[in-house]
C-alpha cells in the first residue's frame, strides 16, 4: 500500500497513476478502485413500514469510543443500530450518555486500557461495527518519556482496538485538521494500517450543513469494511452559507439558525428552570423535529447569566461582527495581547488563521458558524444580547430537546 498512497498536495496517487482528491478516495487491499454504487450495510434489511433506515437488530453489536455525551451513538439508535458498549474518559459525559443513549458507557481512559482488556469488557464479541470520533491532537497518557510520540496518539488507540476486536465495519470521524496533521503522514499511516487489517476504506469531507445540520462543520469520515464492499456517501441534500463557508448548488438551503432556535422562546435565568416554548405548536419542521419526544412541559438546559455586565458591548454588535468591530476598549485582555503579538511579529493576520474572534454575533437568516466548547461563551444570539444557550447550542448540534443532562460542547 505504501507506495499507492502517496500524498501531493491535496491529491492521493492511486497505483495506476489514478489521482484521486484527497478529501474523497477509496483504498482497499486490492488496490484503489472507482467508486460504484451505494450498497448498504451487509446483513441488515431495509426497514419496510417505520420510516427507518434500517430494521433495529440487537443481535449486531455496535460499540461506541470517545463516545462523550452520545450524539453519534443516539444518532445510530436512532437508525436502528443502539451501541452495547461504549467508552469514555469524562464521567459527565458518560452519565449523559446513559440518561440518553439508555446503555452502558464505560468511563475508561481509551490511551491506555489494553485493545485486549476492551475486548473482555464487550464480552469477547465481535463487533458488527465500531463507531467514534478520538481527538485529532489527543495523546494518550501512556508515559511522559513517550509523550510525543505519534503512535501514541489517540488515533492509533482507535485503530488498535479495530485491530483486537476486528469489527466487520468501522467509522472514525474526526475534524479537518486530521488531514493536514503532520503533514498529512498521519491520515496516510491510518489508512494504510486500516487497509493492511483488511478493510476497505472510504475516506470523505463532508460539511454536516449539507445533510441539513443548521450550522457548517467540516468533518473526516472514514469508513471501512471487510467485505471488500465498495460505496457511495449519501448525496447532498442542502445549499448552505453561514457566512465563512458557502455552497450554493440550486438546492435547498440547510435550516437556518433562526428556524433552529427560534421556537424555544424566551431563556430563563434560572438553571432549574422548565421554560415555555415560543408557541404552543411548532414554528417549523425543524422545531417540531426536535421537540418531538420531549416529555417536559417545556425547556430544560435554557438559561442565561443574570449578570448582564458585559451586555454593552453586545449592544454595539451587528450579525456577523466579532470583538475586533468592537471599540477597543471592550477588547479583552487575552483579545488585546493576541492582536498585538500578531502586529508586532509583522505576519499579516489573514496568514495567521485570522484574528481571535472572542465574541462574535451570528446571523439568523444563515447556518450558525461550528459549534464547539467555546460556542456558550463566544456565540451571541442573533438578535438577543446574551451568548446562546446550552439548549441552543444542542439544537444547533441537532440534539432534540428530550436530550438532557447536557454540559457544554465538545468539538
Ligand atoms: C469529539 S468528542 C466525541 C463526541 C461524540 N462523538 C458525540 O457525538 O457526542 C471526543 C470525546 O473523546 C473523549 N476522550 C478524550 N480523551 C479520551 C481518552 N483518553 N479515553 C476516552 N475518551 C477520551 C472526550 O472526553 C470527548 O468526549
């Protein structure tokens, strides 16, 4: 395989000379092959009359790592495929994991458990397919005389625990950044590895606001199997701007963040409390989508600070402005050292990955800009003078609003 993957530019260079883009290509252990057409997980039929993609079989064991609060593992539940087994190092995720998902999440540092050890917690089965998302820059804590050492990074845990337990399928999704992580070696030696276990591997970036996600994120999927099963990733279904990235394609346009948020009404100052929906009936397929299920009388998790100090900068903030629109004396400090460094080391900001943007207000009538842990501190509401809520950030993140016991956001 060594010599099939070899990286140029933003290119792969299959065997025969065939260039594939780096952010769609398809490797297997017989070589790079074109892409045919879609097929569906093996084994599983196609659910007849519930609307789901796939009738629900508990006899496929689906285990979950990195598996945090469950979005990915509801998400599969939801598609008739519920994990057994999940790990995680965050014990709060993992209590939101099991409120949710409603199975067990381990609470296990994934960097240093033996693959082994993984084996014997999911009872020595074969996994139908293993999910998850490890942290592109995480390593694991194994030492810190090995601390720098790429293979310990927690990319290759994943792959580790793919090899031990050998799972017919696999997903590993993970941000943009893995792409160019190390030059791009890292993503090469991953697949490769993957493709000399055996699977065929679909590698593929996809902007989330195209499956009609109210806000743009960029994510790696890889999918493997070992079957030699050749497939397509869904096509697109949406257009989507949220004002740093755009496509517009003559379809749809994705779920605004407006019609993502807006028919949860007013947020309360009081963390306990169940506030009132906008209206008793929805404002809109997405607002009924993710109140449907919702058990409580209202709200949960949608409150603010009662501390409305900071709420004069806010004021002066238009839709899409940042803290760098801002007069500087509302700058803060951190804001203020940053900028400058960028300033007197002469490099201009554009080449820095941009300014650090502290608060920035989004827009409405777009795709909210990428929800990650900052996003309840540095997002402001379209048109409120408060950062959104955690409530909003889940809806954003199509969380349904039964989901509870939600912290903040992991990327
Ligand atoms: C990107 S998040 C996963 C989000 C999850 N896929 C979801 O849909 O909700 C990555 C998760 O990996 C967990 N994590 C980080 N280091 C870990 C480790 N050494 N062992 C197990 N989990 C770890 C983090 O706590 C975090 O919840």
């Amino acid at each position: 395989m060594a010599d099939r993957l070899e990286r140029a530019g933003h290119r792969v260079r299959g065997a025969n000379d065939e260039v594939f883009s780096w952010y769609v290509a398809y490797f297997s252990p017989q070589g790079l092959s074109p892409v045919s057409r879609f097929r569906t997980f093996e084994g599983l039929t196609p659910g007849a009359d519930t609307g789901k993609m796939y009738s629900m079989s508990a006899d496929h064991l689906v285990v979950s790592l990195f598996a945090g609060a469950g979005g990915f593992s509801y998400g599969f539940s939801q598609a008739g495929l519920k994990p057994r087994f999940a790990a995680e190092i965050d014990g709060d995720a993992c209590r939101s994991y099991e409120l949710n998902v409603g199975s067990p999440c381990h609470q296990v540092d994934l960097g240093t458990i033996t693959p082994t050890a993984v084996k014997s917690m999911a009872n020595g089965e074969q996994p139908f397919i293993i999910i998850g998302g490890p942290p592109c820059q995480g390593f694991s804590t194994a030492g810190p005389r090995n601390a720098t050492d790429p293979r310990n990074r927690l990319i290759f845990n994943y792959l580790a625990i793919v090899e031990e337990l050998a799972p017919k399928w696999f997903i590993f999704e993970n941000v943009e950044g893995l792409l160019t992580s190390g030059s791009g070696h890292d993503l090469a030696r991953l697949v490769r590895e993957f493709v000399s276990l055996g699977y065929s591997v679909r590698l593929q970036k996809v902007n989330l606001a195209a499956y009609g996600v109210p806000q743009t994120r960029k994510r790696v999927l890889i999918i493997g199997n070992r079957m030699g099963i050749d497939f397509d990733f869904p096509r697109e279904l949406y257009s989507y701007d949220s004002g740093k990235a755009k496509k517009t394609s003559g379809l749809p346009m994705a779920p605004t963040l407006d019609e993502a948020v807006a028919g949860l009404g007013r947020a309360s100052f009081d963390k306990s409390l169940v506030s009132d929906y906008a209206s008793v009936t929805a404002l809109g397929p997405f607002d009924e989508a993710m109140r449907k299920g919702n058990i409580e009388s209202g709200v949960t998790q949608h409150f603010q600070a009662r501390d409305n100090s900071d709420k004069a900068p806010l004021e002066l903030l238009g839709p899409g402005q940042t803290m760098k629109d801002l007069p500087p004396e509302y700058w803060h400090d951190s804001f203020k050292r940053r900028a400058n460094r960028r300033v007197a080391d002469g490099t201009p900001t554009e080449k820095r990955g941009g300014a650090p943007s502290g608060i920035k207000r989004l827009h409405g009538n777009l795709q909210s800009l990428t929800i990650t842990g900052a996003a309840s501190r540095e997002f402001i509401h379209p048109r409120e003078h408060r950062p959104l809520t955690i409530r909003e950030c889940a809806r954003i993140q199509t969380f349904p609003d039964r989901y509870s016991g939600l912290m903040s956001y992991h990327d």
